[in-house]
C-alpha cells in the first residue's frame, strides 16, 4: 500500500503574537498571521545536513521530540 502524497508535508505558522523560540529567539513572529507548508522528507535532509554544527544545542528537549530528533 503506498503513502498518500499528504503524509509527507508539515505546516509550520508564524504569527505576531507568537512566542515559540529557540535560544531566546523568536523565530516564529511575523507582521501577519501565515504558514509554510514544506515536505518532511525535505525538512529531514536539510536537519541532517546540519548534524554535528551545534546549531541543535539550542533547541528544548519538548521541540526536539516535537520535530521528531533526534533521529536513529
């Protein structure tokens, strides 16, 4: 059985009173309430490519399990 082709994207918002941060930042604040659909396939290799940069370091545990990390 094959996976619908939905399965694969993620939504991610950003809106002005958004308070998601990561490291202090708040990276989810916009002008204007929006979202980005992106392919979680996409959003894997991107994430893995940035493996061993630190960048991680700054995530909470509770956001990375929310993003699926860290991965086996």
């Amino acid at each position: 059985m094959s996976t619908p082709a939905l399965a694969d994207l993620r939504v991610f918002e950003a809106h002005p009173e958004s308070r998601f941060s990561i490291g202090g930042v708040l990276t989810r604040v916009s002008p204007f309430p929006s979202f980005q659909v992106l392919s979680h396939s996409l959003l894997t290799s991107a994430s893995d490519s940035l493996r061993g940069s630190g960048d991680d370091d700054r995530f909470s545990p509770e956001t990375l399990r929310a993003l699926g990390l860290p991965r086996q």
